[in-house]
C-alpha cells in the first residue's frame, strides 16, 4: 500500500469458513488515497499472485478540499484442503 501512495487503517481477518474441500478465508480492509491508487491496489490484489475475490465494496468521499477517499473491502480467497 506504501508503494502506491495509499494507507491501510484497517484490517480485520473474518472466522474461515470450512466447506467441503475447501476453506474460504476473507478479510475486512479500509483504506484511505486516491481513487487512481485505490484501484491499482484491486487490481494488484485480484491478479497473479494473490487472486483475492472482492464480496464488498464501498467508497466514501472524505474531505471536500481533497481527492482523497476511504474504501471499505472486503476480500476473500479459497484454498483447497
């Protein structure tokens, strides 16, 4: 997140969920940048080598005299037994 100019002021792992053969891990994220940054890191974290999922998310404007905003995600990733 340092690399694209963003910040991560949160992040909260969810209880895995354990499914026939497979577990399913997501994650709760919010951070705080631009919407060009915020968008480069998605994009990072949905391709080779991470291949998160996005199950939910939400942007918030923050200051009116800046382009920053805050973005709420929610992440998961399944991995097989």
């Amino acid at each position: 997140a340092d690399e694209i100019e963003m910040r991560l002021t949160d992040l909260k792992p969810n209880k895995v969920r354990e499914l026939d053969f497979i577990n399913k891990f997501s994650v709760k994220l919010i951070i705080d940048g631009e919407l060009n940054s915020i968008l480069h890191f998605i994009y990072l974290l949905e391709n080779e080598p991470h291949r998160f999922e996005i199950e939910d998310m939400r942007f918030e404007k923050g200051s009116s005299r800046t382009a920053q905003l805050k973005c709420r995600l929610t992440l998961s990733r399944i991995l097989v037994k």
